[in-house]
C-alpha cells in the first residue's frame, strides 16, 4: 500500500486543518510529516471517507515515538493532511500485530 506515495513529492496544508489538528489534538504540522518518514508506517485505504477524492489513513509514528492516526489524501503529487489525532486502543493494538508481520518481530 506505500507505493501510493511513489510520486509524492511534499506536503500542502490546508491552514483551517493545521489549526484544527492543533487545537483538538495537540499535533503539530512538522509531527505530522514525521510519521511518513518512521517505520512501519501502516496504510489503508479510507473507503468510506472516499467520496469526492480518494482517502487514505495511516497508523504510524513520530521521531518522539507518539503514536499517530492520519487522514490524507494526495492532491497533484502533495501528500494532503486532513486530519491527525493519537491512535486509540484499538489502532495501536492494529499498528502493533502489522508491524510484527512486516517487521517479523
């Protein structure tokens, strides 16, 4: 599922969605990017988001070792942040089994 990043090359910000994320969610613009770039980095495709432009979300982490739930979409070839907050129980519990099968530990 990573290559939908093959031809990506940034970020866009929307400002509402820079603030927004910040002020219920405490998640910096730049923690943000950091996630794409940390291992294992976990996507899906959002299909029930999916109705004016394609969606993605992805479990991961930042370089501080917060664990991160994001909302993206790509937009040209500008990886697009929609929305970001920690992962709840469930999503770790996900992040952690498919890291232990792409990792094999």
């Amino acid at each position: 599922m990573k290559e939908v990043f093959n031809n990506c090359t940034g970020f866009e910000w929307d400002k509402g969605n820079s603030v927004k994320n910040w002020e219920r969610h405490q998640v910096a613009q730049g923690e943000c990017e950091q996630v794409f770039f940390n291992e294992p980095l976990i996507v899906f495709d959002d299909i029930k988001h999916s109705g004016g432009e394609k969606r993605w979300f992805l479990l991961g982490k930042s370089d501080v070792v917060r664990f991160l739930f994001i909302v993206f979409t790509i937009r040209k070839s500008r990886i697009r942040i929609i929305s970001a907050r920690d992962m709840n129980r469930n999503e770790k519990r996900i992040y952690h089994e498919q890291a232990k099968k792409e990792t094999g530990f």
